[in-house]
C-alpha cells in the first residue's frame, strides 16, 4: 500500500463529458488516458511520477471496468518493454517513469520500439526530475527523444493542456508509427487545476482479444535487414508524416501579436514562467494577452522548420527560452535559420543561463536583459534605467544564520540503527570503502552518518564495488534496498558478485516497500496484497543465486546484532560475497498502517501498549553523541534554564514513535543511562492495574522514606 | 542581499489581483495538508486557485515549500506560475522560525508586501543538534530580520498550541492565516474547509482557533525566554540539615556580588548530589579562588560554576539517585502524558563497564582490581553488557534504590579518590595562575566543560580536556594566552574525534617564543 492514498480522488476519473475535473496534474493524465481509450499501461515509481503509479493502482477497479490492464513493472525496463503490445496490434498503450533515470534504464526497450514502430498509439510519460526538489543527476530527456527519433511533447503545465498532449500524443504515435514521450516537469505533475472532462472510452481491442488473435510481421523486428529499413523509415517516412501531423493540427501554438521587433520561441513547459515574467514587465495580462510574439512548442521534437523560419522572419532578434542542456532547440534552430538564410539574432542561452532551473527571478532577469538590448522601448522606464540604487532595497543578510535543512531519514525510520551499526563497526575496524545505492538508505551520506563514497544507480550499488575485489586487508561494502535488488540489484549486484567470487560485503535494506518512492508495495512486501504476489523472501531469491553466505536479520533496530554481524561479514574466512538482508518494516508506512489500528482499538477497550522514548534530562551531560548515532527528527536538543550547564541537553518529543534505536545505540556504543523507554498501557487489565498500583506505592513509600533524611530543593 | 522591490505589485496590463501565497516547511511537518486547504478555502469562495509542490524522497524531514496562487475565478482561464519569486509573493506562512529565515534569504519576504505568518518554535536541524558542544543558532538574527524584511510580520509557537490542543501544526498554521485577515476570506469560511476535510476535526478546530488568537493576541513578536528560577529554595528537608545549610548560604555573601548567583546554584547541586557538608567543601573550595580574584569577578564565578559542576561528577550513585526520585516519577509521567486508567512502564537502558564497578569499590580494593587485567576481566565480563532495568518494578527499581544509598559512602569509593585527584589537579593550575594571569586562570576552570557524559564519552572528554591543558606551558606568559586557551576549548568542542583541536593545537605549538615577562606584567 503506497504512502498516499488517492481512493477518494480517483473517484473523478469517472465523470463524463461536460463535467469539470479538479484535481492534482497525473490525475489529470490518468483521466486523460481513459478518455483516450488506452488498453493497458505500465510504469515503475519515482517521484514525480510516483503518484501517478499511486493514482493508477487506486484506481484499478475503475480502469478493470473499463477494459483497461495496469502492470505494476518492476523496472522502467520493463515497463518499456510493454509497449511492444502496440507493436502488431491497434491498442493503445501508456508508461510512465522519472526521467531521466527511468529513461536511461528503459532506453533498450524504447530504442528496439522505435526501431520497429508501433501500429497502436504508444505513450511514454516521462516525469522530468530536473531543478528544486530533484533527487537525480541533471540532464534532459530530450536527448533520448532525438537519438531513438521518439517525438517529445512537451505541453504547457495547465490541466488542459496536459489532457489535450495526452490525446494529440496518441494520434501523433498512431498517424507515425512512432512511440510519443510526453515530458511533464515536477511541478506540473502536482499542479492542482481543473478542466472539462469528455467521457472514458473502452479500448478499441482489448489485451484479451489480440492474446487470442496473435498477430506477427517480421518487418517491425528488429533483426537485419529490417533494422536497417526501419532507419531510413524513420527519416523518409515517419518524420514527414510527424511534420505535416503537427503543421496541420496545429499543435504548437502562437500567442501575442503577429509581428514584432522581437519574438520569444519558448518549450511548452517554461510557458507559465515566461507568461509571468511579461506579466511583471506589463507586456503581458493574466490571461494569455501578450505584447510580445510567442511560437510556444508543445511538440519540442521534432521542430516545425516552415513554423520557425516564419515566425523569425522580419524580427530583430528571437530568444529561445529553453531549459537545462545541451541547448538541442537553440541549436537546431540555428541550424534552420542559418539553412534559410535567416536575419534574426538568435538568441538565448546567454541571456538565460546554460544550465539550471529556469526560477521566476531568472526567467524575469533574462527576458528583461533580452529585450533591454533588442527592444527597450517595450520596457517599463525603471527597467530601463535598472541601476538605480534607490530601486533596491537592502535587506538583512542571513548567510550562515539558517541551518541548511537536507533531507534526512524519518522519526523511526529502521534503516538508521542499520547505520549506527555500521558507524561503531568503523570505530572497530576502520573506516571502509561504501558503494551506496539509489533509496532512502543513500541519506547515510549526509550528517550525522557520513557514510557511503558513491552512487551509480537504483540496484547498483553491489556491482558498482566490483573492482574492488581484490586481495587486500579491507573488503568494501555495499549498500542496496529492497527496491533496488528487485529492480536489477538481484544479477547485477547478487548474481554479479557470486559469479565473480567478490569477496565484498553486500548489505540489502529491507523496509517491506520501495519506500522512498511513496512506499510501493514490492515482491518481498510483507503485505497481503490482493492484485500482487508478495512476501517473496530476499534471502531465498539471494541463496537460489547461489550466495552461501546469508544473514537474515529481522529486526534492525537491534544494534549489537547488526554491529555483531557486519564485524563478522567484515572479517570472516569465508569466500565470496556476504550477504546481509536487514528486515524492518518502513515507519512511515508503519504509522500509517498502524496508529488507524491503534485508536481503533484503544477505543474498542482493548489492551494496547504504546511506547516511546525519553531523556532524563540531569542525567543528560549534553555530549550529544546519541545524536551524531541517530539524526531522529524527535530526538532534539533543548537549552535547560540552568545557569550551571554550559550546553543543552537531548530531548525526544511527543513525535517519538518508540522505534527504540535511542536505546539500542545508547546500549550497543556504551553511551549513556539517560534514555529510558516509557511504554503507556492503554485499558490495562484488572489485574495489571492492581499490580501497577500497589508496586507505586511501595515505591512512593521508599521514595519518601529518603526524601525525608535529605534537604529537598525546588526545582 | 538585494531584491527589486519596486517590481509591479501584480500590476501589469490587468495583472491584478492574484494572492501569491508561499508555504515552507519541513518534510513531515503537513504543509500539504494547508496547502490543500487553502485551495479548498479560495475555490469555495469563488475564486481560481492553482497549488505546486515537489513531493518526493528529496524532501524526506528536510525543508520543503509548497506554493499557492488564487484570484477571483472569470470565465477565462488565467495564467499563473508554479513557482514563487523572489520578490513576487504576498503571504509567506513559515511552519518552523528557521524556514521563515530561509524564506528571507530567498527573497521572498519582502517589505512593499510580504506578510509573514510564522511559527516561532524551533526543529533543530542535524547540524545544530550534532555538536558536542552547542550548535543552535541565533533566533534573534531571524526575527529582526523578518521585522525589517515583512511588511507585517505575526509569530507565535503554533507548534505548541497544536500539541496543546491534540493536533499537528497545520491547523495551527491556517488558524493564524485566518487569524492575520490576509486573505480575504472570513474565518467561518476556513472552519468550513477543517470541516469538510472530515478527519481529526474537532482537535484540528481547537488547534485552528488556538492558532487564530495567537497571532491576534500578540501581532508583534514572541515572548522571549522565561527566566530562571530563583535557586536554593529548600522545600523540605530535616531540621538540623537545614539549618546547616542556611549557615552555607550566609557564606556566600563574602564572596564577589557577580559570583554569588552562580554560588548559590553550585551549592544546591553539590549538596543535592552528596550532602550538606559536601557544600561546605565546594565553598571552602569557591571561597579559596575567589580570594584570588582581580576584583571583576570572573574568576570567581568561574569557579563557583566549574567547581559545582566538577564535584558533582556523574557516577552510578548518581544515576541511580536521580533515575529513583519521586520528582523523575512525576516528571516521566507528566512528559508521556499518562491519564487516568492507563499505566506507564518505565525500562531504563544502561550499560555499566568493569571501570563503573571498580569505581564503585572502596578506594583501595577497587586499584587493587583495576591492577590486575584478569581479575578485572571477569568484573567486565560480568556487567559489561546491556541491562534494561524496568523501574516501575520493586526488583528494577530496588536494585537502583539500593545502588543509590550508596551516596553517605561515596568519599571512600575509589572514583571518588580519582575524581578529586583530578579536581586537585585542575585547581592546582588555577592557584598557580591566578595571582599573575587571572584570565588565563579563568579559562582554565572553564575547561571543565569539555568532561562530561559517561564511559567512552567520558574518557574521550577527560582526554581532550588533558589535551587543551597540556598546551598550558606554550601559553603562560603571553598576553594572548587566555584568548588561545578559550580557542583550544571551543575547538575541542566543534567534533567528535577532536580533529578540529588538533589543528588548532598544531597553530598553537607554532606560535613565537612567549614574550618577556615584563611585557605582560
């Protein structure tokens, strides 16, 4: 069960032609592929597309009535490869994934499908990672669209937009025989909007129909000499048949006047920030009205020539607005204006910086440098004249005075005792060589763990500390989750390394879900999950790999055995590769799982324990070593009113989740007696009560009796 | 840092009237829960409103920000932007007063519009909560700031009014929005919006309203930090020990005025933590150093500070003193939040070592011990391990009791040999020094601070405090030794391991030959 649960919302996805739709963008879309009649669609999570996945599996009842098959991939791989459905057949199909990791991991499947072509329309829904809030490395789909010659929509971010992509998407695919990418950017996908909805359709052959009607044509094989027709394919057919589709439905748009001194070509994508930069220079209304001429590409590849040659024709200059690099659009642009014997400067990149989120301020300090140099008769006098001191204001400079606030591992989280461990083995033994992975255990790399020296991709952690096996007096150590293993980590990392004999220690993190992508149920999932097959053991899957060497731990939280093990996985004579399989429930998803169960039951009358942790706050000496062991959100520091005490003393809040890694590592590293573990016992039993209640008072009586024979303070 | 603050008000050809609204906060703190109101909020009033946020592993309990734009719906369809900019934003509501002050430094805050709406209450961030020392940063910083950044500015602990009313900061959150009347929707509108929510309502109304008063109550700024309390206030006690210690306290009158406060707290933690005569020996102790002040008082109320703290050393009796009181009962009691009918257990998580029985030992018998490796070995052997020590049992807590009321024996215990050793030592450097370099005299009780905690934390301490004193003899005789003494000590208290002392010890050893000492004189 994923962590945010969209069973209300999906409701929406029902409703017909007419009515209004409001809701986050991938409900957006996933409305929009019903209302497209797609027959089946695949995806692996990641955020942004997380929710999409999340969407779509709350919603498998509504899309089952419909006809519609959803596949829970288990890699972006895979999920690419299901588009081959659309390769013989005329159903449409749709996946979705983060991009550009996502990508780069399905890019064999897509480069064999563009090869081919598709018969039925094939969307490919790529969730681009790119600016604030991002996880991944910094790079462009749009590279992938044009190596493979896969066509790359990329809409303005409003709902109707992004609905209408969807439907131009499948026809472009359809009338090309090419498979779509549709880009939606981080925020876009979490927009919330509205738009008028149309009715779903059922898909116009089911999956279950073509099963029992196969269908073959060895010329969309990639296989030579098919492979070498379906290049010139591709440019002799497909991409004029691309062209004309997009010229005729007009699917990039012109905004603004006809003519103009100056023009601004912009992705469909930055619209929104272009629109709003003009807004506050006044060139432009709220509603799309602007001064200034505006060739918008909701289709970013491939580019119209006759569409740009035009609208460059009789301008000054024209600026790109093109976000991240290479500058492909600018580039190739430049190349069609040069061929055409074009006047305009081309411009952009220079103006706007090469790399980077285009922010509000960039956006703004570039359209206004643009056209401060092209036309600044269309600017507002102050922005003329941008370098009156009395413009600005000067405001407090807080630089060093806000603590920088990086994502950490949550209140509880089960993945910390694994790297408390982890750092009193580094204690005993050494600092190590740690190939980190792609998942939430990849914080370790941030304070207070420190650990970890690289990460080459989800479920190549163990492969990507290959080299290091060789004799040496250290072995390295490398870290993958449960999503990880099962997403390629499974022969890439354990399979890999058994052929290999690595001589390396392998630590899989097992927290029952792909956790850090919103807690999606996996195959070693402990849950019962009715449409999937779970509790799927790792260490079975490890050991069928042929690893002798397996540990299974099943609760993490217990910090000397997991200390105690690694030391021995470090150290043993043992060959080949050790594997460690550490096993605790995600908190996150625990809580969310669990508390609902809780208040159910406190408030049935059932006997329900619910722990947490404290500090003695005059035992506490404030060394603040149980924090550089855990990082825990609850466990904080607070100043006491005690002239006496030079630094302030750990405290654990009321968020304290009782996960007892304070304890653990307070016991396993020698800490200190401040921690104790204080466990409420809700609708005790009678007896329990009695016990409890006599026990206080013996204990009140002795407490009293030496309260008596010493001076006692007001605290 | 400079924005434009003379940039157009939403004005444009018809730009007006969008309410830019930025929500920071950190992850797990529900600012998708207000974000998600205040849509429901804007669109149940007639108006468009369109929201961003990048959820997302990225923002797992870091700092994160949600965005809302809104204006009076038409029949067209407006334009708006999914991100906030700098200078460009009309409300900023910060969950935490350090998100408030990225919110400053991000330029969104700015004083031709901005109202900033924040809780004033602090999540530490791992940074500040890490060092061994104390890494909080300034609050003080942030709240100017965000008096000269906002064009109004509310602040109010809407962290602690959402506990104190059962539920989390965003209801809190969006009470002081509709509290700070910068939206243009009355508050019946946002009840309605908890309301249709439909989970949690009747705590998140209370949390909602505590929230609405607050940052109506007081519209200008926090209330600073409540002030200690008065010390040395005996509640009970035997007679004669009372008397004996009101003896004690008139002592403390002799010493200089700006030492007395600190005297009076240092005496009631020594005789709390041993007995009254015990503070006869910390004033005796205080008293002998006083006498050799310059007049300013620093040195004496260093030592009354660091001789109190020294005396009252942390050791088994001491934690099982503490972990037994009928105070900590109320305490743990009050901080669970136990109500009637519900029980609380307490399992208390120690590890003693060898070293903690031996010291535990009469003086004598426990060197004899610690002298022979095998003989301790099996002392180790047998503590030296994990024990959870349920308390609210007679078996747990009498093991405690008993271990407590060891305190009348603890002077003929061998820590307490060690421990005074160790005292006499440290001291002995400060009768030294103060006559002729009373500040470096004063940074040397201060260095007392660097001992704290217990088994390897302690050792560790005890070792860097060796470490900074031992760069005593470089440092006699300069004019600057003090100041260096004080960088040593804050150095040593930046990292665990003590690589920032190293340096700084290395930039010590380094330093020129001490000048005469004529020169210093």
């Amino acid at each position: 069960m994923a962590e945010r649960s969209f069973a209300k919302e999906v409701q929406q996805l029902k409703i017909g032609a007419g009515e209004e739709f409001r809701g986050e963008g991938i409900l957006a879309i996933t409305k929009a592929l019903l209302q497209c009649g797609v027959g089946y669609v695949a995806g692996y999570q990641g955020a942004p597309i997380s929710h999409l996945m999340d969407v779509l599996t709350d919603a498998e009842d509504i899309m089952e009535e419909l006809g519609v098959h959803l596949e829970a991939s288990a890699s972006e791989a895979a999920a690419g490869a299901t588009l081959a459905a659309s390769v013989h057949y005329p159903i449409r199909g749709a996946v979705a994934w983060k991009s550009t990791v996502g990508t780069n991991v399905a890019s064999d499947a897509i480069a064999n499908l563009a090869s081919g072509g598709v018969l039925g329309g094939a969307l490919i829904i790529v969730g681009e990672d790119y600016g604030e809030g991002s996880s991944i490395m910094q790079e462009r789909s749009h590279s992938f669209a044009m190596k493979s010659q896969v066509w790359l929509l990329d809409p303005r971010p409003s709902l109707p937009s992004i609905v209408k992509a969807v439907s131009d998407g499948f026809e472009l695919s359809e009338a090309t025989n090419t498979p779509v990418m549709l880009e939606v950017r981080i925020r876009s996908c979490h927009v919330h909007g509205r738009f008028i909805a149309k009715d779903n359709q059922r898909p116009k052959m089911t999956m279950a129909e073509a099963l029992e009607n196969p269908q073959r044509d060895t010329n969309r094989i990639v296989l030579p000499p098919a492979s070498f027709g379906h290049e010139q394919e591709k440019v002799k057919v497909r991409w004029p048949a691309a062209i004309e589709f997009i010229k005729s439905r007009k699917l990039n748009e012109h905004f603004g006047p006809a003519d103009g001194k100056v023009g601004i070509i912009c992705q469909g994508g930055m619209y929104n920030g272009v629109m709003r930069a003009l807004q506050r220079l006044g060139l432009a209304d709220l509603y799309g009205e602007s001064r200034v001429p505006i060739y918008c590409l909701n289709v970013t590849y491939p580019l119209i020539r006759d569409e740009i040659v035009e609208f460059c024709a009789g301008k000054d200059a024209v600026m790109v607005v093109e976000e991240g690099q290479p500058d492909h659009i600018e580039q190739a642009i430049g190349d069609m204006l040069y061929k055409a014997g074009g006047t305009a400067r081309l411009t952009g990149k220079g103006f706007l910086p090469m790399a980077g989120e285009y922010t509000g301020p960039v956006m703004l300090a570039g359209l206004t440098d643009f056209l401060r140099t092209y036309q600044p008769d269309l600017l507002p006098d102050r922005e003329r004249a941008p370098n009156d001191p009395d413009e600005k204001i000067a405001l407090p400079d807080l630089g060093g005075k806000v603590p920088m606030r990086p994502p950490g591992f949550c209140t509880g989280c089960p993945e910390r005792p694994i790297f408390a461990a982890m750092k009193l083995v580094e204690k005993k033994l050494g600092v190590h060589h740690i190939a980190a992975d792609i998942g939430c255990h990849l914080f370790s790399i941030m304070p207070p763990f420190n650990l970890g020296a690289t990460t080459m991709g989800y479920g190549l952690g163990p492969a990507s500390a290959s080299a290091f096996n060789v004799a040496a007096k250290k072995r390295p150590i490398a870290v993958m989750g449960d999503g990880g293993f099962w997403h390629n980590g499974l022969t890439s990392g354990v399979g890999n390394a058994v052929f290999n004999e690595q001589d390396g220690v392998i630590l899989i993190v097992d927290n029952y879900y792909s956790a850090a992508t919103g807690g999606q149920d996996i195959l070693s999932s402990r849950a019962d999950n009715a449409r999937r097959s779970t509790q799927h053991p790792i260490t079975r899957a490890v050991e069928g790999l042929g690893a002798t060497w397996v540990r299974q731990i099943d609760r993490t939280y217990d910090v000397g055995k997991m200390r105690d093990t690694l030391t021995e996985a470090l150290t043993t004579e043992h060959k080949g590769p050790k594997v460690i399989v550490a096993s605790s429930e995600c908190m996150l998803n625990k809580q969310r799982r669990v508390k609902p169960q809780m208040a159910a039951a406190v408030k049935a009358g059932k006997r329900v324990v619910k722990p947490r942790f404290g500090v003695d706050e005059d035992v506490c000496t404030g060394d603040h070593a149980c924090i550089r062991l855990s990082g825990c959100p609850s466990l904080s520091v607070k100043k006491l009113d005690d002239p006496l005490r030079d630094d302030p003393v750990a405290a654990i809040d009321t968020s304290c989740v009782g996960c007892g890694n304070c304890g653990e590592v307070a016991e396993a590293a020698v800490l200190c007696p401040s921690f104790y573990q204080a466990d409420v016992v809700f609708n005790p039993r009678p007896a329990e009560t009695r016990r409890a209640s006599w026990r206080a008072g013996i204990i009140g009586w002795l407490q009293r009796r030496r309260d008596r024979g010493r001076l006692t303070f007001a605290s | 840092m400079n924005v434009h603050s003379a940039m157009p008000s939403p004005s444009g050809a018809d730009g007006g009237g969008i309410i830019k609204l930025a929500i920071l906060a950190v992850g797990g703190q529900g600012g998708g829960v207000v974000t998600s109101w205040i849509v429901d909020l804007a669109e149940q009033a007639g108006y468009y409103a369109q929201s961003t946020s990048v959820p997302g592993v990225a923002q797992r309990t870091g700092a994160t920000i949600y965005y809302v734009e809104m204006l009076p719906a038409t029949d067209r369809t407006p334009i708006l932007s999914l991100m906030p900019a700098a200078g460009d934003v009309d409300i900023v509501l910060a969950a935490e007063l350090m998100e408030a002050g990225r919110a400053i430094q991000r330029g969104f805050v700015t004083p031709d519009r901005t109202t900033l709406i924040t809780s004033s209450h602090r999540a530490f961030a791992v940074s500040e909560k890490a060092a061994p020392g104390s890494g909080i940063l300034e609050t003080a910083p942030i709240l100017d700031a965000a008096r000269q950044a906002a064009a109004r500015f509310l602040a109010a602990d809407l962290d602690t009014l959402a506990v104190q009313n059962g539920s989390v900061i965003s209801a809190s959150l969006f009470g002081a929005l509709a509290g700070s009347e910068a939206l243009p929707f009355p508050r019946e509108a946002f009840e309605a919006t908890i309301r249709r929510g439909g989970k949690g309502i009747a705590a998140s109304l209370r949390a909602f309203a505590a929230g609405y008063e607050a940052v109506r109550a007081d519209a200008a700024v926090p209330a600073p930090a409540p002030v200690a309390a008065e010390p040395g206030r005996i509640v009970d006690g035997p007679p004669a020990q009372r008397q004996a210690f009101g003896a004690l306290v008139k002592r403390i009158e002799a010493l200089p005025s700006p030492a007395q406060e600190m005297a009076r707290r240092g005496l009631q933690k020594v005789v709390d933590y041993q007995d009254v005569r015990y503070g006869g020996e910390y004033l005796d102790r205080v008293a002998a150093v006083a006498a050799l002040d310059d007049g300013s008082g620093t040195l004496a109320e260093a030592a009354a500070k660091y001789i109190a703290n020294a005396m009252a050393y942390d050791d088994v009796i001491r934690v099982a003193d503490l972990k037994t009181r009928a105070r900590r009962t109320e305490r743990v009691r009050r901080e669970v939040g136990v109500r009637e009918g519900e029980i609380l257990t307490v399992t208390e998580y120690m590890h003693p070592r060898g070293e903690e029985i031996c010291g535990l030992m009469p003086a004598r018998l426990g060197a004899y011990v610690e002298r022979r490796p095998k003989l301790f070995g099996i002392v180790d052997r047998l503590v030296n391990r994990g024990h959870r020590v349920r308390t609210d049992r007679l078996r747990g807590f009498a093991m405690l009791y008993v271990l407590a009321a060891l305190r009348p024996a603890r002077r003929r215990l061998l820590r307490h040999r060690v421990e005074v050793a160790h005292l006499e030592a440290w001291l002995g450097h400060v009768h030294r020094l103060a006559p002729t370099e009373p500040a470096l005299a004063a940074e040397v009780l201060k260095c007392r601070r660097l001992v704290k905690g217990y088994s390897d934390t302690h050792a560790r301490g005890e070792a860097k405090f060796d470490k900074v004193l031992s760069a005593l003899p470089l440092l006699e005789g300069r004019p600057d030794g003090a100041d260096w003494l004080r960088r040593l000590r804050e150095a040593a208290l930046v990292d665990e391991m003590g690589s920032a002392l190293d340096g700084a010890l290395k930039t010590v050893a380094s330093l020129d030959a001490p000048p005469l000492k004529e020169r210093t004189a």
